[in-house]
C-alpha cells in the first residue's frame, strides 16, 4: 500500500511540535512504500501530494482531542477557511477532489493530545507520554496495512486503542 503521511505543526510552540516530532519516527522506520511530508500547516498544495497514494494519514496535535490520542477516517469537506492557509485534513481532500475530478484515496487522522501550545514551551511530560502511545499505534498500523484494518482500528474507541497500542509496545520491547 502505497501510503503519504503528512505530520504538521511548530516544535517553538510546544506540544504543537507532536505531529512532526511523530512523523520523524515513521520516516525513520524508513517502512517500504511510505512518503512523508512535514509542514507547519496544512494548506491546498498538499492536495497534489495525495496523487498515486493508496492511503493517507495526517498527524498532528490536538487541543480538544481525547487523552492520549484519537484515531478516526476522514473525508473530503469544503473549509469553513476564509483563507487557504491552515486548511484541515478533509479540506486538502475536498481540493483533491475537486482539483483532480476524482475520489481521494482514504485518509485517517491521528491527532495526539496536546497541554501546551505557547511560544516557547517546550514538550509537556503528558505530551511525550502520548507521543510514545502514537508510535506503538502507528506501528500497529503499519504491521497491519490494510485499509479494512485502519477502518477497524477507526471504530475502535480511544482508550481502549490506546492501552492495547501502549501493551503491544511494551510486550515488542521485552522481546
């Protein structure tokens, strides 16, 4: 599965730096047939960045989001921006397909809760701790790539993904 993972945000504002500081780990794991993509937002460029991908996952840091992350598909949605510069991830959908006149492949969000988003923070201790729950699911991900078990995993709740991604990591690191 050809897979695009785009990971945003600013590591000068704190726990914002979450989605690269993720995405650096997935680049690492240099795992055949992924792209990764990093920016300080997401803006209608990255659209044409989806062209070829068989999947995509956007990764990121979320205020509202659910402790320690939360995994979900997504879909093309028109902006509510009225600028085209920090687009969400279903608004770079929304211009692929309406770019590209075609279906955009499926997307996934992992957004991993941040504390502390100020100018000059640095990662929160709670941030770190989601930030190693994001690699163990992600890597539960890429063991699994299929699109039929991401939209599992999707319907799964929170926590419950969380503390499995968190018990698989442990168990991996025993072995």
């Amino acid at each position: 599965m050809r897979l695009v993972v785009f990971g945003w945000g600013n590591d000068a504002r704190g726990d914002d730096g979450l989605g690269p500081l993720l995405l650096e780990r997935i680049a690492r794991a240099a795992w055949p047939d992924v792209s990764t993509i990093e920016d300080f937002q997401l803006q209608i460029e990255h659209a044409l960045d989806l062209d070829g991908a068989e999947a995509v996952l956007f990764v990121d840091a979320g205020r509202d989001t659910p402790a320690p992350f939360a995994f979900a598909e997504i879909g093309p949605k028109r902006g509510e921006s009225h600028t085209t510069h920090a687009l969400a991830p279903e608004a770079v959908l929304d211009v692929y397909a309406r770019s590209l006149r075609r279906s955009p492949p499926p997307a996934f969000t992992l957004s991993m809760r941040g504390e502390s988003f100020e100018l000059g923070d640095s990662l929160s201790a709670e941030a770190r701790e989601r930030l190693e729950a994001g690699w163990a699911f992600v890597q539960g991900l890429m063991a699994e790539r299929s699109i039929e078990d991401w939209r599992r995993k999707a319907g799964e709740p929170a926590r419950r993904t969380a503390r499995e991604s968190t018990r698989k990591s442990k168990s991996g690191a025993r072995k």
